[in-house]
C-alpha cells in the first residue's frame, strides 16, 4: 500500500511540472504592433512638420502648435496603457494554469476515494479476501449438498443421485451420511466397482479407518465386477496391509500398478507401497515380481495403507495433470489453540471461477504436520476438476465444531495461486475473526 501512495505522489508531482513550468519562467511583456506602427507615422509626421518650416512654408507659430500635437499623441502611443495589457494578459493566463495545477490532482483523488479500491495494493487484505472466497466456496458447497439431500427425500428411487450424494458428503467428511447414502444406491439395484469402492472407503472412514469383513466382501464383490478396477484395487490391498496379509497387498497393488497411468504420481506411490508390503514380508513378495526403490512416495499411496479415503480415491484413476501432493504444518504459535477433537480441512478451489471445492479431504487436527492428496478423482462433477482449471489455490482449516462451514476462531492457512499438479505447502498461521 505504502509504494502504491509513493508511486502515486511522484505521478502527481509530474503533472505540476508540467502545468507550472510555465508560471516559474520570467515573465514575457506581450507587444502590440499597432502602437510601434503609430509611433513611427507620428515621427515621419514630425520630420516632415520640421521640413515645412525649415522650407518657409510654414509659420513658427503654427509649426509649433503642429508639433505640439503630434508629440501629445506620441506620448500617449507610448505610455503606460500597452504594457498594463500585456500584464493582464499574462496574469489571466497564470489563473488558469493555477487553477488546473490544483483542481486536476484533488479530483483525481476525489474519483480514487470515491471508486478504487484502496485495499487492493494491501497483501494482508487480498489474502484475507481470498480466504473469505474459499469459506463462501464451502458454505456453497454445503449449501448445494442440502438441497440435494431434500431432492433424494422427495425422490428417493433415483440411485444415480444417492451415488452423487455419498460422493458430496464424503468431500464434506461427513462419512456416516456418505456411507448411508451410497447404501441407498445399491439398495435400488445399482452394483458396479466404482459405486461398491466408494461404498468400502465411506464405511471404513466411519468405522475409524477400519476394515472389517463386511468391506472385504464387499471389495470381493468389486473386483469380481471389474478385475482392473484401480480403486478397489488400492483398497484390497490396504485392507490386506492392515490385517498382515502383505502377499495379498502386493498381489493387489502391484495388479493396480499395472493399470495406472505410466509414470504417474499413483503408479509411483503404489510401487512404494509393494515395496513396504515385500519388505514386511521379508522379501517373499508372496510371487510377485519385485520392483524397484520407491521415488518420494506420492500422499495418496502412504494414506491409502492407513486407509485414508482420500488416498483411496486417488486410486481410481485420476489423470497425471490433477493431482497435488499438500504438505499442511501448523504454526508453532497456534500450537496451544489445537485440541485432540478438531478437525482439519483440506481443499483446493479455482483462483479465478466457480469458487465452490475441486477437491477436499478430512482429516484428524491430531495428524499435523500431515500429507493430502488432493486430485481429479475428487470433482463434484466432470467439469469441476482440478485438471480443468489453470491455477488453484489450496487452503487449510482447523474447526473445533467440525463444521465445513468457517466459524470464527478457526485456524487458517492458504497457499497462493499455483499448478493444479505437483506439490504445495501451506502453513496454518492465523485465526478467523
């Protein structure tokens, strides 16, 4: 804000100059021609008088009454009358550029007062800004998904929309009514892997990230649908992980390796997993094939063992150009404002567009300094992907409530606008007013 006054001020300096140069030069007595023209006919009349007289054409007495009157109208040719013209002339012209050195700048001012913005050049209040858009984006978020929820109410046979609403919730966290809702859905007859994955990882979420029987049947279920299917996949085999069973982790991974996108970020966090699952099996691999050393695993790959939903979904096959590896760190200052209970949120949101989520994960407050995955596979919909947009701005916030919706003396922290893929670091470092 301060170079933006500097900046400024200099610009209007610039224009006095300009307007006031003239004003500081010495003063220029404007001539009148008309005067010396006058002058010069009164002084040839004064040669010829004298010429009369000197001929004897003309008496004394009336030569000296001649000249007389031409030397009275001499005197009044070159007296004071031109050059008090000439001054109210230059005084005039002063006036008015006076007036415009001063009139100019204070109403350029008036107008900036009136019209601009002046928190714009503020980097404190644009961030402030950008993070209330990226609230406004959840409450519109929320906001979209009640009005869902009352349509499945008053139509409850469609079970396109209870899938699209099990979706929604799990973006909000909220994995019981997610879990409740993709329930509905197979209830009215629709059976494929993705819809019976989305189901697993919404049950396990709200059983504590915990497997049971039930998503083992389940995933079973999954798999004999679709072999290949990347989800199920990833969870089978984080299922297996969790319960020892590491041949079948690597027998499922490394299944899912083979169908990710080529030396995708998922390719390379499932070839990290295989490799942890061989090496707590003692090398046997339980016959699959080795593989080489993990590169940095990918968030998604680390959370998908712990049985993250986020990581899981990640496995279902989202494209090399939307995925972002978020690395959140809590400022050592509002360490003490933390409690055991909150929750932290996780999204990511167009920098310039529809302000409402591409991608959001939920996650325990407790899990700081944590990784998220954030990626395509996320999207409300298609056309709302993180890949479908140019630059996005990924932000963290800490709720005692839980609430998706940002409440006063919540924890935030956003990052500036970057890439939808790659990586991103932001550190939660203030508190909502």
């Amino acid at each position: 804000m301060t170079v933006f006054w500097i900046v400024a001020a200099a610009l209007v300096a610039a224009v006095l100059v300009v307007l006031l140069r003239p004003l500081l030069a010495p003063a220029r007595v404007l001539t009148d021609n008309t005067a010396e023209t006058n002058l010069r006919v009164l002084r040839a009349q004064l040669a010829e008088l004298d010429g009369e007289l000197a001929a004897g054409r003309l008496e004394a007495e009336q030569h000296a009454a001649a000249r007389a009157e031409i030397e009275r109208r001499v005197i009044e040719e070159s007296g004071g009358g031109v050059s008090a013209r000439a001054v109210g002339v230059a005084s005039a012209g002063r006036g008015g550029m006076v007036a415009l050195a001063v009139v100019l700048p204070v109403a350029a001012l008036g107008l900036y007062l009136h019209l601009g913005n002046r928190e714009a050049m503020d980097p404190a209040a644009a961030a402030a800004a950008q993070a209330q858009d990226g609230h406004a984006a959840l409450q519109d978020m929320e906001t979209a998904v009640a009005r869902l929820a009352q349509k499945m109410k008053d139509k409850p046979d469609n079970a396109e929309g209870w899938a699209l609403l099990g979706r929604s919730y799990a973006q909000l966290g909220r994995f019981e009514e997610s879990r409740d809702a993709y329930r509905k859905a197979l209830e009215l007859g629709r059976e494929d892997a993705q819809l019976l994955s989305d189901y697993v990882d919404a049950m396990a979420m709200a059983q504590g990230r915990q497997f049971s029987p039930e998503t083992d049947r389940l995933l079973a279920r999954a798999l004999a649908l679709d072999p290949n299917h990347l989800k199920s996949l990833a969870l089978a085999g984080t299922a297996a992980m969790v319960r020892g069973d590491y041949a079948a982790a690597v027998k499922h991974w490394t299944r899912a390796r083979e169908n990710a996108p080529p030396g995708s970020e998922l390719e390379q966090g499932l070839a990290g997993g295989i490799a942890e699952a061989q090496a707590k099996a003692g090398g046997a691999g339980g016959g699959a094939q080795a593989v080489p050393p993990p590169a940095p695993r990918a968030a998604a790959s680390a959370g998908a063992r712990a049985g993250s939903p986020g990581a899981a979904a990640a496995a279902s096959g989202p494209a090399a150009g939307g995925v972002l590896r978020v690395s959140v760190a809590l400022s050592p200052a509002l360490a003490a404002k933390v409690q055991p209970g909150d929750t932290l949120f996780v999204f990511a949101r167009a920098a310039e567009g529809p302000r409402m989520p591409l991608a959001i994960a939920r996650l325990s407050a407790g899990s700081l300094p944590a990784q998220v995955q954030l990626d395509d596979s996320m999207a409300m919909t298609p056309q709302m992907r993180l890949s479908s947009f140019p630059s996005v701005v990924v932000a963290a916030r800490i709720s005692r409530k839980g609430n998706a919706t940002p409440e006063p003396g919540d924890l935030e922290g956003e990052s500036a606008p970057l890439a939808p893929a790659g990586a991103a670091a932001i550190t939660i470092d203030r508190v909502r007013p």
